[in-house]
C-alpha cells in the first residue's frame, strides 16, 4: 500500500505493496493487490505536487490524528488494525465489483444514498436466490462477504455511531475466516483483538473508540 512517511515527509514509493497478514498465507499475490492499488497510486502522484510547506501540514496532520486513534496502544497493535481494515475494505470492493458483474441489471442503483448498500438491496428483495448467487461468488471470487459486513454498511455505521459496530465487525471478520471457500481467508483477523482493553474498559468505549 502506497503510505505518507511522516519520517521522511514524503510519500513511499508507488511500487511498495504490503500484502497482509506477513506471516500467513491469505491466497493473494502482491501483483493482484498491486492492480487493484493502481488509482490509489495515481492519487499518490498528483499530491506529490504539492508544496513542500503543504506536505510537512499534511504529515503532521495525519500523526496527530493516529496519536488521537491510537491511544493505549503501541504502534504495533494500531498497525495492525488499520491494516485489518483496509485489507477489509479491499476485500469488501473487489466483492462488490464482482458482485455488480455478476447481477448484471439486477444489481441495485441506490444513486448516492450512502444509507443503503445495494447488495443489500438485493438481498432483501431475493431471498430464494442467495443460496446460487453466494455459490457463484465463492466459485469466481473464492469467498463471500454477506452486506451487512461489507465495508459500506461498516462505514455507515461508524459515521451514525451506531452501537452494534463491534458486534458487527466481530461477526463479520469471523464470517470471512471460517465461511470462505477452502477456508481460504482462515486466520486471516487473528492479528486484531476488537475485545482489547486497550480500545476501552466497557463494550461501550471500545465500540466508541472502533
């Protein structure tokens, strides 16, 4: 993943690619990640025209930010939740692509309702095909991630503050590791404790804190 280095105050290489989790093997190559990072590189490209002042804003802005986030934790453990999540999210959006490729017309257009996810749309409308649909997916993309923990309904949940965000998350890292076809994606979230005392005391302040 192409990162800002607040060390350096400059942008890392666009070829860097860090294919999560190191230490075990979650049936990605760094090539397939590294095509889909292609417009996340091209964004990349344009900031570095920025001014040097610009920049050095930009890489203080974003530390202060992580130092709020991060809190109790050491940068090992923040690490390893943000990158939980972004690789959730690329998992979420290669899913939907395919998804949108594979309903066709069918596929839902919600326009800009960010409150509404249009595999869920579907979903509620064909309960009698998702048994054919899922099997479909798991055979072209080798794994399924039901609506609800699609990192669209993730995000809108985060932005309403919603309680059930832990509890959501949760289910749908486990969901990922254990219902995926092969078990392809096992262990996959094991790097990343949503029970931690460290994100908070009570359910309450951690669900605050995610």
């Amino acid at each position: 993943v192409t990162l800002y280095s607040t060390a350096a105050n400059n942008f890392l290489p666009a070829s860097t690619v860090w294919c999560y989790p190191a230490r075990k093997s979650c049936g990605w190559s760094c090539s397939v990640i590294e095509k889909k990072l292609k417009p996340i590189n091209s964004c990349v490209a344009r900031a570095k025209n920025m001014t040097e002042q610009n920049q050095k804003q930009l890489g203080n802005t974003l530390w202060s930010i992580a130092d709020q986030l991060r809190g109790a934790m050491d940068a090992d453990d923040f690490r390893d939740y943000m990158l939980s999540f972004l690789f959730l999210r690329y998992l979420s959006d290669n899913y939907e692509t395919a998804a949108k490729k594979e309903l066709g017309r069918d596929y839902p257009n919600v326009g800009a309702d960010a409150r509404k996810v249009p595999l869920a749309v579907w979903y509620a409308g064909n309960a009698d095909d998702i048994p054919a649909f899922e099997k479909q997916m798991r055979r072209k993309v080798h794994y399924v991630i039901e609506p609800q923990h699609l990192w669209s309904s993730i995000a809108h949940m985060a932005r309403t503050q919603h309680a059930g965000l832990l509890n959501t998350l949760q289910e749908g890292f486990k969901y990922i590791e254990t219902e995926s076809f092969q078990s392809t994606f096992g262990g996959l979230f094991s790097e990343i404790d949503l029970g931690s005392p460290k994100l908070g005391k009570t359910y309450t302040e951690r669900n605050a804190k995610l």
